[in-house]
C-alpha cells in the first residue's frame, strides 16, 4: 500500500512561507534582544563614566534642592585638570570624612571654599567670609542665617569646605570639625557636579544659576 502523503503545491508553498516567517521573527527577536543589551550597557556606562541620576536624600539643600528631586551628576566636570569652584553644588563620598564606615555615604552640598582658602563665621553683619570677603549667599533657606555656629579654617590643598544651602537643616562641614580632615573633604572623593534637576517634571531646571 503506497502510504506517502502528497501535499499539493500550494500546501508546500504554504509550509515553506510559514517556515520562513519563523526564521525571520527569529532573527529579528534575536536583533531586539542585541540591541536591547546594547542599550543596556551604553546606560550603565553613562551612569559610570559620564552621567549618574541621583536623588536628593533631605532638605539640607532647600530651596535649591527638596528631598525626592533627582538630580542629574555630571562625572566629567573635574575631570582633566578642571577642578571644584567656589559655589558649586557637588555630589561626593562621604567615607572618611562626614561618616566612618559604609552605607549611606554619598552627599550633596555647596562647594564654600577650596583649597587654600580661609573660611570664617562670622563677620560683624554675620555673613560668613571667604579670604576676608563677605559671602553674598542668595541661595541660603529664607530666613536661616550664614551659620550658627562660629568656625575659622583654612583649607588644605586638595580639600573642600562644603555647607547646606538650609544651613538650620543640614549636617555638614561644620559638624565635623574635629573628625579626620577637620570638616573638609577631599576632592578626590567628589563624584561630580549637580547640573539640573530632572524630577519632578514641575521642577525641572538647570543649576547653574545655583552654582554661587
């Protein structure tokens, strides 16, 4: 008895269309899933070397920055020779000078005055002083004053004296005067620069009318 099965021509027509059709939607998820990894690793190495979100943890920054608001870090400001200036809202590590151990260890404060400066709290109209000259400080928390607490300091090399822009609401440099380093911390440790806000929607801007 003759059992081979005879497909007509179009049936095998059909078939060998419903197999190509397998094979490209096989390509085509195997394309999708290439890029969908080569999206993922350009990310993570944006997040790295170039640009990291980052979410702002209290109110030590108000109104320049609330806790919730995301911020987006600039990796490469001080990178090539370029360094922190005066004003600057900066995102560092934290380990060794504000917090001795792990967790919870990244920070973002106003950059008040860097290496070599003398930094002084307070004059006779209670503004605090960089190398004798008063701070005109327009992003201070309306109604907190320049500090409470009376600090003079001269600022190693390679070292920041950073504050709160909440300064009633923020531990910072001042808080860790007699820890290792004297309240500075160093440049080596900053992650990078704050250069906008990117959430919530309403409260995106740029910082650089914030940067002193």
């Amino acid at each position: 008895m003759d059992t081979e099965v005879h497909l007509p021509e179009r049936d095998r027509a059909d078939a060998a269309q419903r197999r190509d059709e397998r094979s490209r939607f096989g390509v085509r998820t195997q394309r999708y899933a290439l890029l969908v990894v080569a999206a993922a690793a350009v990310v993570a190495l944006v997040n790295v070397f170039v640009a990291q979100p980052f979410e702002i943890p209290s109110g030590s920054m108000e109104n320049t920055l609330r806790a919730g608001d995301r911020v987006l870090v600039n990796k490469l400001a001080y990178r090539f020779g370029r360094m922190p200036a005066r004003g600057d809202v900066v995102v560092f590590d934290g380990r060794g000078s504000f917090v001795q151990g792990s967790g919870g260890t990244d920070f973002v404060k106003r950059v008040v005055g860097v290496g070599g400066d003398r930094v002084t709290c307070c004059d006779d109209r209670d503004r605090i002083t960089v190398n004798g000259r008063p701070l005109d400080e327009t992003y201070l928390y309306p109604g907190d004053t320049p500090s409470r607490v009376a600090f003079d300091i001269e600022v190693p090399k390679g070292r920041l004296w950073v504050m709160g822009d909440h300064r009633a609401d923020s531990r910072d440099s001042r808080d860790h005067l007699g820890d290792p380093g004297g309240g500075t911390v160093p440049v080596d440790e900053v992650i990078g620069r704050a250069e906008a806000t990117i959430w919530p929607l309403g409260r995106r801007r740029s910082l650089d009318g914030a940067h002193g």
